[in-house]
C-alpha cells in the first residue's frame, strides 16, 4: 500500500531508526495517518504520525493511552512571521480524543518539532444551502459556513478558551474579528507568543481576519 511511495521519502523518515525497529515503527506509525484511498502521507505527516506513535509507547507518558485513539488526516507548516507553526488536522471521529489531551499533545509535539507552534483543528463538512436539491431536509446547523468557522476559531486557540468576540468593520467594508481569551491564560503555555500564530492559522483555514488578545481590551 503505502510503501509503494517513493524510496527517498521512506529513506528520510526512517534514516534516524535503527533495524529491526525501523519498519515495526514506521508500519504503526502509518495506521495513525487516515487518507483516502491510493493518496500517499508526506514526509511531514509521517512524521508528526511517529512522533504520536512515540508518545502512545513512551513508559514515562502519562497520555499514552489517550495518545492510541489519536489520528491525523493532514499535517502543513505555515509561515508566521519569523517562525513555523505546524498545523494538524484531525479526522471529526477522532477529535473527541484529541480535545481530552489537547493541552499536554501540544506540549509534547512541540518539545519533538524544535519548539513549532503545534495547532490541532478538525476536519469538518461544509454544507452550502442547496441541501435540499441533495436529497436532505435541513441543513444541520453545524455544516453551515458560519459554524465551521467558529468551531474552527476555538481550535485553533486551544487549550485556551474565548471569552469574547467583536467584529470591527472599517470604512471601507472590510470586516477584523476580535477575539478575546480568557486572561488567567495568558501566561500559560507561552499563550502570549502565540496570538500571531492564531491570527495567521485562522486566516489561512478561513481567509477571515482575526485579532487575538487576552481579556476584553
């Protein structure tokens, strides 16, 4: 199956292993990676699946067996200003996994992934209005774009929470979402150094523009 890829991609994410462990690893690391059929994982995604794989069989984890339910449907770097933030993306069915250990992942992906900024969001399905020429009644609320969009918003800011929002609209039309977190996080986590990666993360999900500080200022 997916060993069909190519020999130099499977050579730079097994260099660093040693036989016998190399394929044991990269086999289990693999089953954490959910594509469809025939599309192949890249380099990145391999290696955010290994280093899932290392945690779930880590004796010192203490989120190892939630680590096991955990898989990845897409892994992608963004550029943030003067640093990477690698972005993960989940399959809907395991995102109650991640949300249960979404804090502790991150501080553990991003200790393996030279201090990246780690964001975790789900993957959902959009539904535009013509449901109902698709042979469904309703359109359930949370396929709807605006609510895709604020799901995707409280992922991206994990584990913090919003405790606000405000849309400023400027003379010319265009439309800056404020969001505010909850202040008792922001010294937390290195939360503070992480409002630009927000920003960044969620207008490339979205397109939208978003302002991120701590408290109603």
């Amino acid at each position: 199956f997916w060993l069909k890829g190519s020999k130099t991609s499977q050579h730079t994410f097994a260099s660093h292993l040693h036989p016998p462990l190399v394929f044991f690893t990269m086999i289990n690391a693999r089953k954490k990676i959910l594509k469809e059929k025939a599309v192949q994982p890249t380099d990145l995604e391999l290696e955010v699946a290994k280093a899932l794989f290392d945690i779930e069989v880590s004796p010192s984890s203490d989120i190892k067996a939630d680590v096991r339910d955990v898989l990845i449907c897409k892994a992608e770097d963004m550029e943030v200003k003067n640093r990477i933030a690698l972005v993960v993306h989940v399959p809907f069915k395991a995102w109650k996994s991640v949300k249960k250990i979404q804090g502790r992942l991150i501080r553990e992906l991003e200790k393996k992934f030279n201090k990246k900024h780690v964001v975790f969001v789900a993957k959902r399905t959009m539904m535009d209005k013509n449901t109902v020429k698709n042979g469904l009644k309703f359109r359930p609320r949370n396929r709807t774009l605006t609510s895709v969009h604020e799901s995707i918003l409280e992922d991206v800011v994990a584990p913090s929470t919003i405790v606000g929002k405000r849309t400023r609209i400027s003379v010319d039309g265009s439309k800056l979402l404020k969001v505010f977190l909850d202040p008792k996080d922001k010294d937390k986590e290195n939360m503070e150094s992480k409002l630009a990666t927000f920003s960044a993360v969620y207008k490339k999900l979205t397109t939208k523009d978003a302002h991120f500080s701590f408290g109603e200022e």
